[in-house]
C-alpha cells in the first residue's frame, strides 16, 4: 500500500508539472496561475501545495526535471577519468541543440524560459534562479574545459572566463534566435556544424587566450 501511495504522489507531482508547461507556454509565467495549473491536471490547488511551495517551486522543478538528461552527459565530460572530454563536450552540445526541434517538450520549454517569462513583478526571485542556474552551468563547463586541457585537447592558456562566457552564449543565442525564427535554418541537421565551428575556436583563436600571441 505504501509503495502504491508513493508511486500515486509521484505521477501527481508529473501531471502537475506537465500542466505546468502547457500553462506556461499558453499564458506566461506571470499570468499564469495555480488555479490554471491545477485545471489543466485535474486536481485540486491542495495537491499542487502538497508537492510545491508556490508557482516559482513548480517551474523551477519543470526546470529541473527537463535538465536531467542533460546533466548525465554533461557529467560525462566533467568526469576527470573521461579520456575524450572534448568529445563528450560535443556530444552534449549536439544533443542541446537537435532536442529544441526534435522533443515537443524541450521546444516548449525554451520558448518559456526565452520568450514567455518575465523577470517583474512577482517573478523578480526568479531572476535569482535563473542566475545561479546559471553559474552552475559556468562551474561545470569550466570543469570541461579543465579536463580538455589536461587531455591536450584545449591550449593551456585558454581564458577560462572569457571561453566559458562565450560558449554559452553561443549556445543559448543559437536557440534563442531559431526560435524566432524556424524557418531561416535547419538546426536539426546545422547543429554538428554549429557546434564544431565553436569548438574549433576554443582550440585555435587567439582572442579566447590569455596570451592572444602564443
């Protein structure tokens, strides 16, 4: 009985936040409500309060729950043991990519967190959130880059700071933009080439060393 309980409560808490991402992406984060949420699962306000604090707890674990397949390859290129961590660093690059067009859910959910959720008014801790998500995502390339130079993958006179800073913006600007705009290019298929120009500059352009003439 205990068992069934547990499992009941999780597939709650998985309706809840699946509701969550089609109310999100319907209305907006700051227009949205618990109310619509709980509707769009069918369950009462108090089951989403048994789960969750608030509306802020129920996106940020929406947040968590979509990271999690990314976690496990981006812990592969982290591992000090991973003898390609380079190769790993391209794997997880590739996959980000291609899951914007090719997963139904992750589409969504970038379009939310870029385009439908506003950091005003009661969503401003969210910005907090967002930041130190964030510099996790900064602590944790950084591990990569560590690891790729140790392999002899990377320059040892990378500039962390500047190569991590920009990475990830490259990342989250090539999203950004192609949600826009589907049509101006098909990231599916321009995602290996996309991500292998970023990784050639982070081996050979001067501007991303510490010392631009070594």
């Amino acid at each position: 009985m205990v068992r069934r309980t547990k499992a009941e409560a999780l597939q709650t808490r998985a309706m809840i936040l699946d509701a969550a991402e089609q109310v999100f992406h319907r209305k907006g984060v700051l227009a949205a409500s618990l109310k619509d949420i709980a509707s769009e699962a069918g369950v009462t306000r108090g089951a989403i309060y048994w789960h969750f604090k608030n509306k802020h707890d129920v996106f940020m674990a929406m947040v968590d729950r979509s990271r999690l397949p990314f976690d496990s390859l981006a812990e592969r290129a982290e591992d000090v043991g991973e003898p390609d961590p380079l190769g790993r660093l391209r794997e997880f690059m590739v996959y980000l990519l291609q899951q914007a067009v090719c997963d139904p859910s992750q589409r969504r959910l970038f379009e939310i967190m870029f385009q439908k959720c506003e950091f005003s008014g009661e969503n401003a801790d969210l910005l907090d959130r967002q930041r130190d998500a964030c510099r996790d995502s900064f602590g944790r390339l950084t591990r990569t880059f560590a690891n790729a130079i140790a392999r002899g993958q990377l320059p040892k006179n990378l500039d962390m700071v500047k190569s991590v800073t920009w990475l990830h913006s490259q990342l989250t600007g090539v999203i950004m933009y192609w949600l826009l705009d589907p049509q101006v290019l098909d990231l599916e298929r321009a995602a290996t080439d996309l991500v292998d120009t970023c990784l050639f500059a982070l081996q050979h352009s001067p501007s991303l060393r510490t010392s631009p003439g070594l």
